[in-house]
C-alpha cells in the first residue's frame, strides 16, 4: 500500500514539474507579462485544484461511507488521488523555492509543509484516506481563488468576470472550505479516541492552521474587492472624474496576494 502510494506521488511530482516546464513554453497574456512565473504557476494550481476538487466531490457523492467512516473505509482510487496532491505540493514548493526568496513565500511554504505532513500520513499508513478526501474538497475553493488571481495579473479587475469570480470565491469559501475544516474538527474531537495520538495532534494542526488561514483569506478578499469597487474622489481642479482610484494596485508587486496566502 504504500510503495504504491509512494510511486503514484513520485509520478505526480514529475508530471507537476513537466507541465511547468510545458507552461513556460506557451505564449503569457501580455497583461500579466511582467510577471511570467506568477501567471505559470497559478495555471498550473487551477489545473490541480479542477482536477482533485471535483474527483473529491464526485468521489464522496459515490462513496459516501467514506465521510461516515473516515478512517478504514474507501476505494482504491481514493488514495491515488491523496498521493497525487501530495506529488502536486512538493512539486509547487520546489517551484517556489526556485523562484521565490523565504521572505516572499514563507508562509505558504509553511502551508504547503502542513498540508503535505497530513495527506503524506495517510499515503504511507492508508488510513484517514476519507478524511483526506473530505480535506481535498477544500481545492473547489482554491480553483476559484486562482481564477480570481489570474484576472487580477490580467488587469481585469474590476469586471463582470472579476466580480462573478470574487463572489464565488467567498461562496465556496464558505461551502468546500469553512464547512468540510469544521465537520473535520467536530468529527477529530468526537472520535479523538479512536485515532492515535500522532495523527490527532498532527490532524488538528493542520486544521487550524489552514483553518485560521481561511478565516483570513475570505476577510482580505472581502476588504479589498470592496475597497477596489469604492469609486474615488475626483481631485480639485481636474475636469475628468475617475471611476476607480488611480493608486489601486496594478503593477505585479503591489497587486492581491491572496492565492498566494493560500493556496490549496
């Protein structure tokens, strides 16, 4: 069980890594050409996040045993598909660190570190597979996150698409994150005697810490997409009138780091 865990994830690692280097050989939106690897390496998230989110709520809607007992009871298929996002995490954290200093994305780092810890123990026990497939519904969520990213590297904000894809974020937000993180909670608290120690501590860990991260998120996306839609003052002395202020973020340092602070 786990050589084959370990060899679905070796596979997934190489094929994560490969596809970037595909990516870097395609044509970037000249909007977001100033920030190359960014836009690649969203693409390629949004990738993972369609993939495993919905083969997560397909799976779970099949297999429901698996969310009732979610530690011994699941398919084959299901912890190929855990061992594949923790191919999918190593592969972006390396990409990271290749591109990015520790100052610039260490928190993410730390996520990615969290989230791989967790799913990396059922690959290599074969336990908790459903937990970790209730955990991977979190990526419908991180699929509209990264739409959301994308637009803004392509100076699409604001816009019809930005503001369709802001709300849906909150939406699933609130359904495939906040929700699935605290049915795990109550579930680990109530069953917390039939787990071992290790993995309680590890679990709950890696529930509050993307937990937390969450509650953050949605209130950043709320605050600045509502600041970004607030119409500014026109200034004394100039006849045009400006629709949106002129010191809204646009160039890519100073743009929405809100996939970045979590990323799924």
């Amino acid at each position: 069980m786990a050589s084959s865990g370990l060899l679905v994830t070796g596979a997934s690692f190489a094929a994560f890594r490969g596809l970037h280097r595909g990516l870097q050989l395609l044509p970037t939106p000249g909007s977001a050409a100033q920030d190359r690897w960014k836009w690649q390496n969203i693409c390629l998230s949004l990738v993972h996040s369609l993939l495993v989110g919905a083969r997560a709520l397909l799976g779970l809607s099949l297999y429901s045993q698996m969310a009732t007992d979610p530690i011994h009871s699941h398919p084959p298929w299901a912890l190929a598909l855990v061992a594949v996002s923790v191919g999918y995490f190593l592969a972006d954290g390396a990409d990271i660190l290749q591109n990015q200093t520790l100052g610039q994305a260490w928190d993410l780092l730390c996520h990615h570190l969290v989230v791989a810890s967790c799913l990396s123990t059922t690959v290599l026990s074969g336990h908790c597979v459903g937990f970790s497939m209730v955990s991977l519904l979190l990526e419908l969520n991180s699929a509209c996150l990264h739409l959301r990213e994308l637009l803004l590297l392509s100076h699409q904000a604001p816009s019809l698409a930005f503001s369709v894809a802001s709300w849906a974020t909150l939406a699933t937000l609130a359904l495939f994150r906040l929700v699935p993180l605290g049915s795990m909670s109550l579930w680990l608290f109530q069953q917390h005697h039939q787990v071992p120690s290790a993995l309680v501590v590890l679990g709950g860990t890696g529930l509050v810490t993307v937990g937390a991260m969450s509650i953050t998120l949605g209130v950043h996306i709320q605050v600045s997409d509502d600041l970004r839609s607030q119409p500014c003052p026109s200034t004394p002395g100039h006849n045009e009138i400006r629709t949106y202020c002129d010191d809204e973020p646009t160039s890519p340092d100073h743009r929405d780091n809100s996939t970045f602070s979590l990323k799924d």
